[in-house]
C-alpha cells in the first residue's frame, strides 16, 4: 500500500492547493477503502472483531481523517460498522441479511456466465478450478478458500465491467464474513470444487445457458446450507 503522500500524486495535475485537496482525499480514501476491502476478502478480520484506528492508519500511513472516509465507505457497503463511543468493529451478518446477499449474487455471477466470455477470460476461471483441485488434494483449507473466491470473481470479469469487478469484490469481501460462521471443511468444500469443474466446462464448450442453470442450482444449495448453519447457532 502507497503511503500517503504516494496516494496523492496521481490527484494532483495542475489544481490549486484547495481544489487538490478536494479532489486528493476522497480518491486516498477509495484506495484505502480498497486495501481494507481486501483484507476482509483474505480473511484478516473476522466479524465482530473491533478495529484499532490508530494501528491501522500507521500500517497503511494515512491520516486518521482518510481511514474514517474509508469506513465511512465500507460502512455504506455494510462491512463494518461504527458503534458509538465504541468504535469500528466489522460487521457480524446474520440469517437476514443472507437472502439479500444470494438474490445479489446470482443476479451478477448468473447472468455474467449466461453471457460468456472470451477465450481467455475462460482459461482464467479453468485455472482458478486447478488451483481449487490442487488446494483440495493438498488438504490445504486457507488455499481452498482462496480458490473458491477467485473461481467467483473470474466468473464476473467474463463481462468485461469495470463497476460489475468493483460490486464483486465487495461481494467477496461480504462472503468471508458469511463464511466463518462455520470453518472451511476441506471434504465438503472440495465437492464444489467438481461443481466448479462442470460450470467451467460448459463455458468452455459455449454451453452458457447449461452453465448458468448449474451455477442458479449451485448457489441455491450454498444459500440453504448457510440457512442451516444459522439457524442452528
């Protein structure tokens, strides 16, 4: 991550001192957004936990003003949140938000695989499936995980959309807080890794509208086996 002063170069061109800063903060604080957005989708934080300002701003060098418009972003984005006199702490998802979260999903990764992609952006999600099974085999559940995400997240980047990347990434970042409600069970996991297979293939043979049912089936099998898990917490 830049530091600050990096950060705002690139806001600078030939605005005045007023207009720069105007300009400069906001695009500093997206950035920091972003950096905090992919710590969330690596697993760093886990709900509920609280985040320490001052620690985070010096780790990242911006001032504290900056991290809190950065919050203040991921906030909106319902990934954390600011509790009064308390703090920042990330945001502990229930059973209710878990119907809004799958009816976003299958909207973006449904209809981007209906659509296809090129020859590349398909070769991009078969690598993800070999990384998945090479995660798999290795036992290896952290890899496992990472896999699953970026398998999703090529899936989405087949429709070549710059805001479409941007909302799965957040997307993503909300799924590993869905997620660690229940550890990452490498047999179980590792069947979606299959189901992965068969979603690559069918796009592979330009086979789309098969694809996008397998993947409508296989979000709905997510959906309720997350249903279950909180329900019996």
């Amino acid at each position: 991550m830049e530091a600050a002063g990096e950060l705002l170069d690139d806001a600078h061109y030939e605005l005045g001192p007023a207009a720069r800063l105007r300009v400069a903060v906001p695009a500093v604080a997206s950035r920091v957004a972003a950096e905090l957005r992919r710590q969330l989708i690596t697993g760093k934080w886990v709900p509920g936990m609280r985040l320490n300002e001052p620690t985070i701003a010096e780790e990242l060098g911006v001032s504290r003003n900056t991290l809190r418009e950065a919050f203040a972003e991921l906030g909106a984005e319902r990934l954390v949140v600011r509790l009064p006199n308390r703090g920042v702490f990330v945001a502990a998802p229930g059973a209710d938000d878990l119907r809004d979260f799958y009816t976003v999903r299958r909207a973006i990764e449904v209809s981007a695989v209906r659509n296809g992609g090129s020859a590349e952006r398909i070769a991009a999600i078969q690598e993800a499936v070999a990384e998945g099974r090479k995660a798999a085999k290795a036992k290896d559940k952290e890899r496992l995980a990472d896999a699953n995400l970026g398998f999703h997240r090529t899936i989405v980047e087949m429709a070549e959309s710059q805001r479409l990347n941007t909302l799965m990434n957040q997307v993503l970042a909300e799924m590993r807080l869905f997620f660690f409600k229940e550890p990452v069970n490498v047999e179980f996991y590792s069947r979606y890794v299959e189901e992965n297979a068969e979603i690559a293939k069918a796009l592979a043979e330009a086979r789309f509208d098969e694809a996008a049912s397998l993947l409508a089936d296989y979000l709905d099998r997510s959906e309720q086996h997350l249903f279950e898990i909180y329900d019996a917490s």
